[in-house]
C-alpha cells in the first residue's frame, strides 16, 4: 500500500499502473534514494548547516544536496536533508513547526511562580526582530509560540521546551524574556527537537552513521544505507494528496497541468488554495501542486485544470509520453 492509499483519499476513479515504469516508493534501490530520498542528520554543534550538507555531498558522492531550516553553527539537533531531485520537496518542511530545548542563564535568580507566568506571556503571537548575526532582512516580524514548557530549574539555569512557529529565534526569545524580568538572560545551549512531523524519535543519524553505512554499501551490503535515507515521500505527510493516471505523468514533467480526467484519488477536504504532493498509482511523488478546485467539484467534473503546478519533483521520461504537444494527455488505445 502506497504513501497516498494511507492518507484516506476519495477515489474518483480507478486505474492499473505498468510495472515496466516507475518504482513503487519504498522498494526503490540506494541509487535511486541517492536522487529521491531523504536524511534526518543529527547535526552536531560545530559546523554550520551548508557545512552538513557539504559533508554529506562528499560522503555520498552526489552532486546536489540542500538542508530544511538553517541551525546555527553552535546549536544541534534535526536536520533533514534532501539528495538530487528530493531537495525541491523540502520547501514543504519550513511550513511546520518546530521545536527546541533550551537552556538559558538569568542574570537574577527567577522563582518557579515567576517563570511560569513569564512562560505564558510569550506564549502566542509575539513580535520579534531577528539578531544582527543573522542571515536575513533585520526587520520585526510577528511569530508564533505554541507552548513553553519550564521543564528543570537550577539556581540561575533554567532548561525549558519551546514548540514555536518556523523562522522563530530562540535566543532572541531568552533576551527578550530577560530584558521583561529586568534582569536579563542569555541563551547557553540550544538543540532542535522538531521540524514539522520529524522529530529526535524519527530514526536521526550522525554523520559517522552515514558515511559507515555508504561505505558499507560500496562492499556490497546497501541494507544499512536502505534504512538510513528515507523516500522523499516521508517528507510530505503532512500535506494533501492527489493520485494520477501513469499516463498524465509524463505530460505533468514537461510543463502540462494536471486536468480532471488524469485525477484518480484526492484528499477528501481538499479546499481551494491547498498545496497537495501529486502522486503516482506506485506512490512516487511527482510534483507539488496548488488546487483551484475543491475535492467535492473535483469528483463531479469532466474537465479543466483542478492544479496548478508549483514543483516538479520527478525527472522527465520516468514515464512513457501518452500526450498531445498542445500540452493534453491522452488515454491509451
């Protein structure tokens, strides 16, 4: 059962898919993880993240690799990274939460009565301008802070859990909280616990694990590397789906948009506007896509373009050609 039967989708119609094309998603070999698959890096404190991934090019001997969120050089934690064509589906990861664990000095000892209080006044929409050391436009922006959890105190030490929105700074937020209580507050260690559904129960790997394993491969035994990069498709769990015809992928890889009569399954609460991963009948994602239907017009109709396409994540000619050069598919004799 595919990545897409499992996210409960309204069939529209049915079809069968040729074996001959394609690769069902989690029956794909090393090679093919190395251009469509996925690594949860437990990144170390030290390098930066476009350090990671440039490691992580080296020991996998690919050409092209990209990293979901940067983490500063100093802080540690999930770091998912995408091999070859799988890094244009790690936009979808920055959407989600994210999570760390935090310790911070205050300058003043703080009781646990004051914490918490100070704990639910950052809680929610908060207004946040990022540090000077950062590496985008120095502007306040409103984020948001889902919960903040004091979870062990220590005289001026305090280790909290903060589940914010992405783009979030943590060590601004321990300043902040600093400069309320009067006495101020430093970041001393961070780590990240989430990126969206990923979290440090995820199966993370250590670089060392990773360049054993592909030299494991090399002597023959992909078994290790099997387990360790992910399909792609993991990444996109979280968003909508939408099933389609062997013969509309082709047509979709070289620029058509998708159309009603190659749609076979979709998310049941697609709405307008929804960005969903379109899929093949074997699961494998082909490209991210944008509905300009709901799931309910989608089933009644015959024709027009329900999606508009965003990404395209798979190479051309993974599918025969079943279209016409005016940019329509057609069904098969």
């Amino acid at each position: 059962m595919t990545l897409a039967q499992l996210s409960g989708l309204r069939v529209i119609d049915q079809d069968v898919t040729d074996d001959a094309h394609g690769t069902y998603h989690d029956k794909r070999s090393v090679e093919q993880l190395l251009e469509y698959g996925i690594v949860l890096l437990d990144k170390p404190p030290g390098p930066t993240s476009h350090e990671a991934v440039a490691w992580a090019k080296r020991i996998l001997e690919i050409p092209k690799a990209g990293h979901s969120g940067t983490l500063d050089p100093q802080v540690s934690g999930v770091l998912p990274l995408g091999l070859g064509e799988a890094t244009k589906a790690l936009g979808v990861l920055l959407i989600g939460p994210k999570e760390y664990v935090a310790v911070g000095r205050f300058h003043a000892l703080q009781d646990s009565e004051k914490l918490g209080e100070l704990a639910r006044l950052f809680t929610g929409p908060i207004h946040q301008k990022p540090p000077q050391r950062s590496s985008v436009l120095r502007r306040t922006r409103v984020k948001t802070i889902h919960e903040i959890e004091v979870l062990e105190q220590k005289e001026r030490l305090v280790l909290m859990r903060v589940s914010c929105e992405a783009g979030t700074y943590i060590r601004k937020l321990l300043y902040d909280m600093g400069e309320v209580v009067g006495s101020g507050a430093s970041m001393i260690e961070l780590r990240r616990t989430r990126v969206d559904h990923f979290t440090e129960g995820s199966g993370l790997v250590t670089m060392h694990e990773l360049a054993e394993a592909y030299a494991v491969w090399k002597e023959g035994d992909g078994s290790r590397l099997q387990r360790i990069i992910r399909p792609v498709e993991e990444a996109l769990a979280g968003i909508k789906a939408v099933v389609i015809r062997d013969s509309a992928v082709d047509a979709l890889c070289h620029g058509a948009q998708l159309a009603i009569p190659g749609i076979l399954q979709v998310s049941d609460n697609l709405r307008i506007g929804d960005l969903a991963g379109v899929y093949t009948q074997k699961g494998e994602v082909v490209a991210l896509a944008e509905a300009e239907m709901e799931a309910e017009v989608i089933a009644d109709a015959t024709k027009g373009h329900a999606f508009k396409t965003k990404r395209l994540i798979m190479k051309t000619d993974t599918y025969p050609k079943s279209w016409h050069s005016k940019g329509t598919y057609k069904e098969k004799e």
